[in-house]
C-alpha cells in the first residue's frame, strides 16, 4: 500500500491496521526480530519516501471500509484499484468507520 501510495504521488500518508503487534513494531525504534520483520522493515523504509507517514492502530470494528474494498475486490477477476470512483458500499463503511474512530 505504501509503494502504491508513492507512486501515485501521495506526500501524506496514514497505515492502518487492526493488528495492534504490527503498527507497534513498526513504530519500535528498536530492531524487530519477530516474524512481521519483513513487512516492518519495509514499512520504515518506504515511510523515509514521505513528507509525513502514520501508522495507525484500527480495531477490527473501525476497519469496515477495508472488509469492503476486500469484498468488492473478490467479485472481480482480474486487479483493479479505486482512487476516485469509490463503490458506494466502501464509501458507507468508511463514513460509518470515520464515527466510530471519532473521540467522545
């Protein structure tokens, strides 16, 4: 996702994701030895490429948009990307993630 983020030209971006070991290993400073140790590594690395890169913790219940996009993305055969045309049910999802995350 960070690779594909760079190569549209993205300058600002935020990871997320629901695994609360990965995002913490990610941000460590220390050396990861544990078996993410691949994506990690990679992740430091691409996030040098951006003015500014998060990594987010999500719970699985505020990451609907991404079950979605999973879901829409297993209809089809062949690979496909959205970067303006959104299907609606991702755009639900994410307006309804977007409440969830928000503080009380």
């Amino acid at each position: 996702g960070l690779q594909f983020a760079l190569d549209l030209g993205f300058t600002n971006v935020i990871l997320e994701s629901d695994s609360k070991l990965v995002i913490q290993n990610i941000q460590q400073t220390s050396e990861d030895y544990s078996e993410s140790r691949p994506f990690t590594w990679d992740a430091k690395n691409l996030a040098r490429s951006f003015s500014s890169c998060r990594f987010q913790f999500v719970t699985r219940e505020g990451n609907g948009a991404a079950h979605a996009m999973v879901v829409e993305g297993l209809r089809t055969d062949e690979d496909s990307f959205w970067v303006e045309d959104t299907p609606l049910k991702v755009l639900e999802m994410a307006d309804s993630d977007r409440r969830f995350s928000r503080p009380p």
